[in-house]
C-alpha cells in the first residue's frame, strides 16, 4: 500500500513520513460486497480497519440474542479497533451494506510499532478516540430516537 493514502485519513496526519511507510508495510486493501459479513462480535481481532469506500453496518448482539444494527459506519471511520486493545477480541458484528474496500492494518505488528514508538501509538490513539467519541454522540442520537 501506498503510504500517500494513509494521509487522507484523520488519524495518520501529521505523522512523519518515516512512521506512514511503515504503516503501508503493514496495511493492504480488503474489497467487500453489500451483505458480506466482515467479522463476528466475539472472534478475535486481527486488524484495525478505516473504511476506504462503501459502508458498513455495525451489528450488536442484545442479552435476549437479537441482534441490532447500531449504526452505519462510512468512508474515513474506522473499524476494528479492538485490534489494539486487550483481550483482542471484537465487540460487534460488522456486514458490509455498500459494496466498497477497507484499508485493513495488521493489528500485532501495529502494536508492536506503537511499543517501539510510543509517540506515534499515543497520536494514534488520540486520533481513533476522537473518532469513536463522535460515533458515540451519534449512537446516543439513534438510541434516543428509539427510546
């Protein structure tokens, strides 16, 4: 992958350009098609993933076993971010809902790239955060609509 279109996304800005080749090393391109499913809430998280094209929709199991579409996730977010948080493990269903492709990170060697440099794993995490806190507003939003 090209380290060029890691600079279109939020999280990688202003990372030196030492830190984003390294990033394509270890990056590729997944394709999708609407009502594939990506990954199951449960299996273990292997990749960190930013939406390229299409969109996604991100499914929760409930405790009664239904299962609920909690949002609609779309170009620039990211996915799969359980890749960087222990126990690895992902907290959702994802099924593609437009086809499209995803900018799949390997989530092992990430980490071990944010350990050997810890000033690109806080400015990466700053940067996921920020993105999940306003996926969050917007869940809040839909759940307040359903209520």
């Amino acid at each position: 992958m090209d380290a060029r279109e890691l600079l279109r996304y939020p999280y990688f800005a202003g990372l030196p350009q030492s830190a984003l080749t390294e990033l394509a090393w270890i990056s590729s391109l997944r394709p999708f098609k609407a009502g594939e499913r990506l990954f199951e809430e449960g299996s273990p998280a292997t990749h960190l993933m930013i939406v390229k094209s299409g969109q996604v929709d991100v499914i929760y199991r409930l405790g009664d076993g239904r299962d609920v579409t909690a949002e609609s996730v779309v170009v620039g977010d990211v996915i799969g971010w359980s890749a960087l948080l222990e126990p690895y493990r992902l907290t959702a269903s994802v099924v593609g809902s437009k086809d499209g492709e995803l900018i799949a990170i390997e989530g092992r060697k990430l980490r071990e790239l944010c350990e050997m440099d810890t000033w690109l794993g806080y400015q990466l995490m700053i940067e996921i955060a920020k993105g999940l806190r306003e996926r969050m507003k917007g869940l809040r939003v839909q759940l307040a609509v359903h209520m």
